[in-house]
C-alpha cells in the first residue's frame, strides 16, 4: 500500500477530467489529520501521502499531519483545526452513521452452506462503496455539514483468544473482553454475551491484552504484527477465523471548506485503489502461522452469525446502528447471497 498504489495514477486524473474542469484552484493547502497507531511511518499514512501527492495533481493541495491516538484526531477535526480526517468508521459514525454502519457487526458477513466467504465480505464493501461514488448518492454521503470523501477496507476483525474453548457465543460468559471505550456497540455485544467489558483505547489495548487483563481482543490482521498482538495469545490461544465486522477508514471532510467536487474526486480515487488496499490487508493474514489460526465448527458458525445478526438489531433499535446505512447494506448481501435465511425477514427493511 505504499508506492504502488500511484501505478492507477494517470487513469484516475483522465477519469476526474471532467470533474476538474469547473474547479477553483486553491490559494493554500488543507489540512488532513490522519490516523495511525504507527505514526508517519505507518502504512495508512503512507498511503495518505499518496492520496494527497495524486489530489494534488488532480487540483487540490491538501497538508497531511498524523496522529497516533485517534480520539485526539477526530477532536481536532471537530473543532476545525482540521479540515478533514481520514480515521476508523467506529470514530467517524459521529460524522456520518450512514456509510459507518458498514463496520456495523455482520453487516459484510456472507455464510455459505454454513461456511463463511471472506471474499463475499470484501465485496460488500467494494459494493457500498460503489454506491457511495454514484451521482445519487448524496443521501448516504452527505450528513449535514459533513461528507464521507472516501472509504477503505482495512481487513475483517478476528477474535484473538487466550484459549482456545472460547469458539461459541455461550463460552463467552463470564469472560473479559476488550471494548473500546468510545464505542457502546461493543460493550453491548459483550454484555449481551455475559461477558465482561475491559475498557480501552487504541493506545492501550494491545498492552492490556499482552499483559492478560482480558480474554479476548478483536482488531483485523494488519494490526497483528505491529502491536504484537500474537504475544497475548499464550500457548492456549487462537484467532479466530470468522469477521464479526470488516473495519473501514473513512475520509470524513467539511463540506465548508473543500470545493464542491473534491468529495466526488476523493471518493474516485480510493474506489480505485480498492484491490491495491486489499492486497496488503490479504498478505497479513496469509503471513500470520497457520498454527495460529482456529475455525469454527460447521454448527457454531451459523451461531455467531445469528448472534451478530440479533445485535445488530437491537443496536439499530437503540439508535447506535443507522438504520439506512443497514438496510443499503441488507440489500447487498442479499444480492450477493438471496438464499440466506435473513433474506425473507422483515428486519433492516425499514
């Protein structure tokens, strides 16, 4: 994901060409606040810096500044010492829930004959996100004085557990797990659970788990290496093959400050990076040990799918989940799998 995502660059300028026409040039950069618990060297800025080197032959100067802790992030951009920030879809729902409730749980899960296809799941996002770039899309994209200028999908969470018994929904009793404390959907889905709520933040939920204060933690295969999370684990431990969620970066930009077509050009260009960013999320879980990795049984799966399934739901009730961003996304799996159960319910339909 790093220069090799410039290889699409002359297709992407040719398709903004006539986006472009009608641009006001900009007197002086703005600035994008990005986060990665890497810093600068992370690999989310690194391909911020390509975004921004190819916005800036499309037109728009843009000025990057990284942050290693999230919230710090998203609380300058709220109160305008950014002008846009590029952070996970758990912290930028505040700004738009509609195109956030991709990283709603199950919300990209499709199960065949029991087993899930990975591939299906990045589909789906590849799908929102196609829907999100059409011209009539400005119902999801648009919140008010906030707009989503692009999505990015960052892999599938995995479970990692300190034993290898936790592989159902009713194993989870009684255990503690790590929740970030900015986000009630996992609290939530942990309580629901009879488990117990260990809360974190980015800064320090690798630590937390590292040093045994819970059972379980959750992040996608990218983050593995760099915070070390396979040390946690012990000798009893797995991850877990099955996504609750695939998380998403999202670029949430205000509106005030941008020229109206930068959000539409933005958006176009990480649409079509899409496989570029994929390809690195597929070669993180591929070099993780194959010893490391648990599946579930061909009984459980369908289990947790249905748990999820009822979470989200229930989230969506209580005003956590956005209902339209669901029922778009309902939509999608549906057509990408109409034999499922969830198919014919009712649920995520309004």
């Amino acid at each position: 994901m790093k220069k090799t995502m410039l290889a699409p660059l002359a297709t992407f300028l040719t398709a903004c060409a006539a986006l472009l026409a009608t641009v006001p040039a900009h007197a002086a950069d703005l600035r994008l606040c990005v986060f990665d618990l890497q810093g600068a060297s992370g690999e989310m800025f690194n391909a911020a810096k390509d975004y921004a080197l190819a916005m800036q032959g499309a037109g728009f100067g843009l000025a990057l500044k990284s942050y290693v802790d999230e919230r710090v992030a998203v609380d300058d951009f709220r109160t305008g010492q950014c002008d846009a920030v590029l952070a996970t879809a758990f912290r930028t729902r505040t700004f738009n829930p509609v195109t956030a409730a991709t990283d709603s749980f199950g919300a990209a899960l499709i199960l065949r004959q029991g087993k899930v296809d990975h591939a299906a799941g990045h589909e789906v996002m590849r799908m929102a996100s196609q829907i999100f770039n059409s011209p009539a899309a400005s119902s999801y994209v648009v919140q008010g004085k906030y707009e989503m200028a692009g999505l990015i999908d960052v892999g599938a969470v995995y479970a990692i557990v300190r034993d290898k018994a936790m592989n159902t929904p009713e194993a989870m009793a009684g255990k503690k797990i790590l929740a970030f404390d900015h986000d009630k959907a996992q609290a939530y889905l942990i309580q629901k659970a009879g488990a117990q709520p260990v809360t974190a933040d980015v800064t320090n939920f690798a630590n937390k788990f590292n040093n045994g204060m819970a059972d379980m933690a959750a992040a996608p295969a990218i983050a593995f290496k760099p915070l070390e999370l396979l040390k946690g684990m012990g000798p009893h431990g797995a991850v877990c093959r099955f996504p609750y969620l695939v998380m998403s970066y999202q670029l949430i930009i205000d509106r005030g400050r941008f020229a109206p077509a930068f959000a539409e050009v933005s958006r176009h260009y990480w649409f079509a990076h899409f496989d570029d960013v994929l390809a690195r999320i597929n070669k993180a879980e591929v070099e993780l040990p194959a010893s490391v990795w648990m599946d579930l049984s061909a009984e459980n799966t369908p289990k947790y799918a249905e748990f999820l399934r009822q979470t989200r739901v229930e989230l969506a009730e209580q005003g956590i989940y956005n209902k339209q961003g669901l029922k778009l996304l309902k939509r999608i799996r549906c057509k990408l799998n109409a034999a499922d159960p969830e198919c014919t319910m009712t649920t995520e339909t309004n």
